[in-house]
C-alpha cells in the first residue's frame, strides 16, 4: 500500500473539480450525501495507476496476496 498521500489528494482533487466547484448544497447532509455516493463511484471505476482496476479490486488482490505471504512466516 502506498505510504505517502498522494492517492488521497489525487481522489480529493477529483472530487472538487467534479462534484464541488459552482455547486450549491441546501444543507450539509446534501453535501454528505454527494460525497458518499461520489466515493462509491470513485471506488467502483477503473483507475490507470491501479493497473487498470478499481481500488476496490486492487485493494482485495494486495490483501489476498500479503495475507498468504504473512502467514507462511
């Protein structure tokens, strides 16, 4: 897993130019619930730098192959 935040800024980069900048929200739980289903679909879709899989797929295939190579030590 990478140990620096550039994921993250990427994700939340994303998120702004997408979902926030010239958008009006009525009330913070609007804004919530934008944000909820955003990840969900952030989530859900192909990514280039994940080998073209989802972060989904990509974080379940990273923990079932290190959970294999931890327990044979």
């Amino acid at each position: 897993m990478p140990k620096d935040n550039a994921s993250m800024e990427s994700f939340f980069k994303t998120f702004k130019d997408m979902e926030i900048w010239g958008k009006g929200f009525p009330s913070y739980e609007g804004l919530k619930r934008r944000a909820e289903d955003f990840r969900a679909f952030y989530n859900s879709g192909p990514h280039l730098h994940l080998r073209h899989k989802s972060p989904n797929e990509f974080e379940k295939k990273w923990f079932l192959e290190n959970s294999k190579t931890n327990r044979g030590q």
